[in-house]
C-alpha cells in the first residue's frame, strides 16, 4: 500500500484553492474548509486531503453522512 500523502504539497495549494471558505482553527483543532465536493476532488486534492488531519489528529466535515471513505491515505 502507497501513502497518497507523501505525494501531496505540504501547503495543500489545490485543495485550500477549491474551497469555498477556509477558516484556520487552532494548532490542534486543524483548519475547518467549506464547499468542498469530496466527489469532484483531483487526484492532487485527494493526496492534499490524506495529509490534512496530520497536524491536529482530526478531520470533520459538514453533513458526514454523506460522506464515504474508501482506500486509505
């Protein structure tokens, strides 16, 4: 198995770039990013994503029940 997060941009450009609204937390809340269709996500985006949660432990998103996670990061 492959961890997609090596592969992604530390800054997380592409995926801060299509959301909506990002909104910096604190260090160990994370970073809260609305308007994001984990669907329509490039591969670039889904790597960024796998790395996202590192810093805090956690990642969250609005109307969880729709979302579905396949594979790993």
């Amino acid at each position: 198995m492959t961890d997609r997060g090596q592969f992604a941009d530390p800054e997380k450009k592409s995926l801060l770039a299509a959301a909506s609204k990002v909104v910096a937390l604190t260090p160990a809340i994370g970073t809260e990013i609305h308007g994001l269709d984990l669907r329509q996500l490039t591969d670039a985006q889904k790597d960024e994503l796998c790395v996202l949660p590192r810093p805090s432990g956690s990642a969250r998103g609005q109307r969880a029940d729709r979302l579905r996670f396949t594979g790993h990061c």
